[in-house]
C-alpha cells in the first residue's frame, strides 16, 4: 500500500540519503517537503532538496522554505563539521530550476493534511520547529495524521550534542516538547537504535561504484560523513540516522524492542536540556501497558538496516529510467 507523506527535513548527508530511500520506496508518496535549519540553514537545506530532486527525477516535488530560527533563541550556525559548509559532503550538485513553494513548510504541512485526511504520514528529520509551527496554526493536525515519525532523542544511549541530548532535539527542545506532547500516533527514531546500525566502507564503495546518478553522489558525500564518524566508531563508516527512520515510517523494516511509553522533553537551561526522558521503568516486565502513552521508542530491530539500505538505493531509478543527468560531482582531496 502507497502512503502519501510529507517530509521535514535539514538536509543534510543523512537527510539526502533517508530522502532518495523515501523516494525508491513503493510505500511511499511524497507529496511535499519543507526545510528547517538543523544541520545547513533552512534555506540551505531547501536548496540542497530541490537539487536533490533534481538529480533523482523528481523536480515536481513542491519543496517549501520553514523556520530559519527555533521557537526560543536563534540558529547555532548548524553543523559543518559533520555536513560539511554545503550540508552535503562538499559534493556539487548541478543547481535546479525548480523553485520554492510559495507556502511555508508548516503551511503545506496543513494542507497536506487537509488533502489526505486520516491517511498522510509525517516523516521529520530535523529539528521539529515547522511541526510545532504546524500545530500552533491548526490544532486539530494530530487528528489529521495517521502517523509521525521523529528521528530524535536519545532514551538509553548517550546524546550527541550533550552528554543527555541528541541533535534534532537540542536544537530546538521547545518544539519538540510542544510536538511529543500533542495528541498524535508518533513514532521516535532516538541515538538507541541509529546508532546500533553502520553503514560500513564496504556499502559505501558499492554505492560509488554505482552508474546510477543518486546512489553514485550519495556515496561522495558519505566520504565526509564518514570521516567525522571514524572519531566516534574508530573507523571509516556512519550512523544511519535518517535513512532508518525513512524505512521505519513506510514499514519496511521491523522493529525488535518499541515499547509505547511516555516521553518528556527537558526544556530547562540546565544540563539536562534536550533530553528525551523516556518512562522505561518497565523495561524488566517487557514494558507493560502505559495508560494514555502513545509515543512508539524504537530501541532496536530484527534485522540489520545496512544491506537493505544500500539494496534499495542502488536500484533507485533503475525502473523510473532517469536520463544520465548532467550532475558535477567534486569532492576536496
Ligand atoms: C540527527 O541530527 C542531524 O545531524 C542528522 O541529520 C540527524 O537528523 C542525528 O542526531
Ligand atoms: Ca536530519
């Protein structure tokens, strides 16, 4: 079964691969993105989409401009250390034609909402300052929804920014206090489980060794997500963040340990700010029934991501016959 989805992202390495897996997925239809400043500034994150789009056959895909700012405070300046400045690798895409929507990110949310009613699926891969946007221009979003899927938070594991707090989250808690509180079915992808799944040097190769546009740039860019992960793992490979939370939202892999539990963003200005403070208490009884909790953790899955991953967008496009786009790839030595 197909899913109309609407994707919300701050693209971002991870975020071009979970967008090219959303688009080689049958499950899913993407049918609008909106950019948000998380890794590269919003409008940065718009452009590399549209490029993205381009590169993939997909321009027609509306992409619309969110927040620049969180709700409190303003943009850190994002995260080119792991990004790289253009947020992808310092890999060149060639520049598209489409341009923006004239809506906001949060507007087209809730409009996409309207137009699929009880049937659109959320996937946010960035800071959730246009899903709060969203909720404070309809509250009744969460009724609309048939599922949001948060890549987000840490529950077990240590964060990424902070010792508590994982990047999504820490970059605008307010929002994400305001969107784990509403009243919607979500779905949080937290460090636990994106962490436990690599993508090696050896996936990598077979992406480059690609003739395939999408899969052949994603795999130039991951030379630079690599290097910044070698200083976490000790050597050349990389979370899956985004991409896992893309394939947990259309279905296509299955989680092992997800239990429903109550989940409390700490919006403080202590150490704790950013946390996701997860209520499993229950985790010695399988984690009974929570009354009123509706926030799925994924801690763990059945099966490992990685092959599935690169098996899927290695064959991106091979059926939609793209043409040999002109597509520069460059990458510093
Ligand atoms: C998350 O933060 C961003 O840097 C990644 O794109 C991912 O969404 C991981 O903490
Ligand atoms: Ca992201």
């Amino acid at each position: 079964m197909t899913s109309p989805f609407y994707l919300d992202c701050d693209t971002g390495i991870d975020d071009a691969l979970a967008l090219a897996y959303l688009l080689a997925s049958p499950q899913a239809d993407v049918r609008g993105i909106g950019a948000v400043s998380g890794n590269v500034s919003a409008a940065v994150g718009a452009r590399n989409t549209l490029d993205l789009l381009e590169l993939a056959g997909h321009a027609h895909i509306p992409v619309a401009l969110g927040a620049h700012d969180p709700l409190s405070g303003s943009f850190g300046g994002g995260a080119p250390h792991v990004h790289g400045s253009n947020g992808i690798g310092e890999v060149t895409l060639t520049t598209a034609e489409a341009h923006l929507a004239s809506e906001t990110a949060p507007e087209m949310l809730v409009r996409l909402a309207h137009e699929y009613p009880g049937t659109l699926r959320v996937l946010a891969i960035g800071p959730l300052t246009n899903i709060a946007e969203a909720l404070r221009l309809d509250p009744e979003l969460p009724g609309l929804v048939e599922e949001i899927t948060i890549m987000g938070g840490a529950a077990l594991a240590p964060g990424n920014i902070t010792r508590v707090a994982e990047a999504n989250i820490a970059n605008d808690p307010e929002a994400a206090a305001l969107v784990l509180a509403a009243d919607w079915n979500v779905t949080l992808v937290p460090l636990d489980v994106t962490m436990a799944n690599v993508l090696e040097e050896s996936h990598r190769q077979e992406l480059l060794a690609s003739s395939l546009p999408v899969p052949k740039a994603l795999g130039e860019m991951l030379g630079y997500y690599f290097r910044f992960y070698e200083g976490i793992y000790g050597r050349a490979c990389s979370a899956m963040h985004d991409p896992l939370a893309a394939a947990l939202a259309v279905g296509a892999v299955t989680a092992a340990v997800a239990p429903v539990v109550h989940v409390e963003v700490d919006t403080t200005s202590g150490p704790g700010r950013g946390q996701t403070i997860c209520e499993l208490r229950g985790l010695y009884m399988d984690y009974p029934e929570q009354l009123g909790a509706r926030c799925r953790v994924v801690l763990s899955l059945e099966d490992d991501f990685a092959p599935h991953l690169v098996e899927t967008l290695l064959a991106f496009g091979v059926s939609e016959a793209i043409p040999a786009a002109p597509v520069l790839l460059s990458q510093p030595n």
